[in-house]
C-alpha cells in the first residue's frame, strides 16, 4: 500500500487578523516548547523543517524520519515508537487573514 502524498492544510482564518511578524511569533514559540510536548527531538526537527520546506521536500524529510503521517497536512503524525505530534495549522500554512504590510 502506497503511503498518502502530503498536503498543505486547507485554506483556515485566524480568530483574528494577524501580521507576518505575529504568525512567525506564534510558529517559533511552538517550535521552541513543542519537545515538552513529548515526543523525540529529532522527530520535531525534522517535522519542523518539513514544516518550512516545499511539499516535494517535505515528503522525503518525513519519509526519511521514519514519520508515520496520519492527517495529510501533517496535522497528526506518529513516530515509530508510537509517540503522537500535533501540528498547528498555523505553523503549517498562512491563514487568509493575514495581514499584508506595505511592501510585502
């Protein structure tokens, strides 16, 4: 049986309208606490950087982390140890509220 392809999430709003630096706030906070979570560090890591990489290159990172994806847009994915990751949508995706500063 050949795995899922990965996806990005479906388009999503914040609760409220957000600027660049305020989503890359709320990414790096979660990827700076998210080992307390459980979990190994090399798993989060490599979750992280499929996180912040194209779609194709984020297939081999998990692929070759020996992640187990449950929810195609990363969402849930397990280790092979059985350890869970939640992923927030909001480290996955932009949401469509957004706010676009002059110059962007």
């Amino acid at each position: 049986m050949k795995a899922e392809k990965i996806r990005k999430p479906k388009p999503w709003a914040h609760t409220e309208p957000i600027t660049r630096a305020q989503l890359t706030n709320m990414r790096e906070e979660f990827w700076d606490t998210s080992p307390h979570y459980g979990g190994q560090r090399e798993i989060w890591e490599a979750l992280r950087a499929a996180a912040e990489a194209d779609l194709k290159l984020a297939q081999t990172i998990v692929d070759s982390a020996g992640v187990i994806v449950q929810n195609r847009d990363l969402t849930l994915c397990w280790d092979e140890r059985g350890a869970r990751y939640e992923l927030p949508r909001y480290v996955l995706s932009d949401p469509t509220n957004l706010i676009r500063e002059e110059g962007q």
